[in-house]
C-alpha cells in the first residue's frame, strides 16, 4: 500500500514535470515567433518606408571629370550608362552655369566651347552649399548618374 | 543619343538665325501620379529637354527615367527595375506639334488654351497621344503646362499579378516647362 502510493505520487510527480517542460516549450515557441514576426514585420516597415539615401554620406564609385564623362558618354552611350548610371559618381570640372529650378538649383559643370556639359542637380535639402557656388569656380560634385539627354544629368548632388 | 543630339543642335544652330521663333529648357518638369487603393505614387523629374517652334508649333520633349526621383527609395527601384525598366529602356520622348496653334498670341501677355498632339515613345512602345496645354506669356517669356493620361498596358508596362488590382492601370503625367528663347 505504501508502495503503491509512493509510485501514485511518483507518476503524479513525472507528469507535472513534462507538462511544465511542454508548457515552456509553447511559451518559448510563442516567444520566438513573435520575435521573428516582429523583426520582420519591423524590417519590411523600414524598407518600405525608406528615403532615397543622402549622397553626403555615400561612398563615391567612380571619379571622373566632367568633360571626360560627357566624352565618354558621346562616343559610346550604352557602354557610359553601364558604367556609370545609378552609380554615385565624383566630377570635377568648372561651373558653367546656375540655374535655380522651383526647390532644387541646376550646377552646370562644362566649358564655353562645347555645347554639352553635366547638369548636377541638388535637392532641397542641399541648396544652401549650391547657392555658395559662382560660375567660373572649380567644384568637385557628388551625385547619381542617371544618364545623358543633350547633357550627362547627375542626381541627389551634393558638394565635396 | 546622336540623333537627339543632332536634333538639338540643329534646332540651336538654326534658332540663332530666328532667335525669337525657338524656344527651349533643360530644365522642363515632368511629374507622374498613380492613385491606388495600395499606395498613391508621384515621381518628379526636373530635367526635361524640350524644344519648342512658336512659327510652326512642333514640340519635343525628352526625358531620362532614372532621372524620375520618389519620396520612398523602394518605390524608385520598383518603377526603374520591374515597371519601366530603364537600363533597357533608359529615355521617353514625345514628338508633337500644337494643333490650333492660332489661339495663342505669344506677342500678347495672357493664358491661352490649345492642345498637342503627338506620338510619346516609352518603354519600347509608341502612341499616339493628345492633350490639352495651356501657355502661359509674360514679358516675352514662354511656360506650357500640360496634363495627359497614360494607360500602362500601351506601353506594355506589366503590374505583377500579386498587386494587379492594387496598383493604378493608368498615370496622370503632368508636365510643366519654362521655356526660354534660344538665343539667351
């Protein structure tokens, strides 16, 4: 009798143990998916709501100067764009011309002897340093290319 | 690219023997919305070529589509990667001429009401293509803003089947364009 009770109690014992490792391992399991539902859920928020980044603080791919680069994209258009578009380029050349266009200004680096040169345009964001800038002045520019129209056209610019 | 240069120049050179008669930007604005039940969509590109002959009333405006800038980065590499696909298809251009051309009196300040009508090429695909514009005169200078509506499926721009009937069949394509006379 005494034995038997023991064991009662001894089974009792053994099965409260594993429903307690069963209830932790659905609490931990609760736990984890919501960490990694939120992790992702909180990824996806991020990069859906993400800004076009500030050139200022990415790392130049190529550097060039702007005469160069409208050469270049003159003689071969296609092999420039696969060179050069989407990527943050650095160009060095004179200021030509500032054109002030709604909230953004226009840099127009080139020279008075060919009609082509590299429109750089900075946003908003970046129109105090372009209002600093005067024609004839020798500037080095950050930004995206994005290809060539008349001129090679740079994006998001910022000064260096 | 040749071509469009040659086309430029050609117009420049000879703009300077009629200098009044011409008009051109570099800086044209040209902004596309797409309202949707998902998500509403407008892009801006501030770097519009255009050329514009008062005499005769021919038109051209051309683009680069990288060139087109998005409040949110993902939407940017959508419209460049899977819609428009730009490295492929890197410019847009509309050819056109204004159709009652003698509603508009450019030696007299005023806003005038015309329509252009034009083939627009986009995406490897050209149509035809009619809209109403309004010039703008003032003290000589020339703005022509204009507003057209484009079905993707003319330009063969495919929406994925996931978002289909979220996002947006047509674009309203507002284009804005101080002009300047091409002797300046």
């Amino acid at each position: 009798m005494h034995k038997s009770s023991r064991s009662v109690a001894g089974s009792t014992m053994v099965l409260l143990i594993i429903k307690t490792i069963e209830m932790k391992k659905w609490e931990i399991s609760v736990a984890l998916i919501t960490i990694l539902l939120g992790t992702v859920l909180g990824y996806a928020w991020e990069e859906y709501h993400r800004k076009p980044a500030d050139t200022k603080y990415l790392p130049e791919q190529e550097k060039i100067e702007a005469m160069t680069l409208v050469k270049e994209f003159t003689t071969d258009e296609t092999t420039a764009n696969r060179l050069y578009n989407d990527k943050v380029v650095s160009v060095k050349g004179t200021v030509l011309k500032i054109e002030n266009n709604g909230d953004v200004r226009d840099i127009v680096l080139g020279n008075e002897t060919s009609p082509q040169g590299v429109i750089c345009e900075f946003q908003a964001k970046h129109k105090k340093e372009a209002d600093k800038i005067r024609p004839g002045q020798q500037i080095t520019v950050k930004g995206v290319c994005t290809g060539m129209l008349l001129d090679v056209v740079l994006v998001r610019c910022v000064l260096e | 690219m040749k071509l469009i240069i040659s086309t430029v120049l050609f117009i420049v050179i000879a703009g300077t023997a009629f200098p009044q008669e011409k008009y051109f930007t570099k800086t044209g604005n040209v902004i596309f919305y797409s309202r949707a039940p998902l998500e509403d969509i407008d892009a801006n590109n501030k770097n519009a070529v255009s050329v514009f002959d008062k005499t005769t009333g021919q038109v051209e405006v051309s683009m680069l589509m990288k060139a087109f800038e998005f409040k949110k980065a993902l939407m940017q590499e959508h419209f460049n990667e899977n819609y428009i696909e730009s490295d492929k298809f890197p410019k847009s251009v509309f050819k056109g001429a204004i159709g009652d051309l003698s509603k508009v009196d450019f030696t007299k300040d005023g806003k005038y009401l015309a329509s252009v009508s034009g083939k627009l090429s986009m995406h490897g695909e050209t149509k035809d293509v009619t809209a109403p514009v309004t010039f703008t005169v003032n003290n000589g200078m020339i703005t022509a803003t204009s507003e057209l509506k484009i079905m993707l499926e003319d330009y063969k721009i495919l929406i994925p089947s996931l978002v289909k009937d979220k996002i947006s069949k047509e674009v309203r394509v507002v284009i804005d364009i101080n002009y300047e006379p091409l002797n300046h």
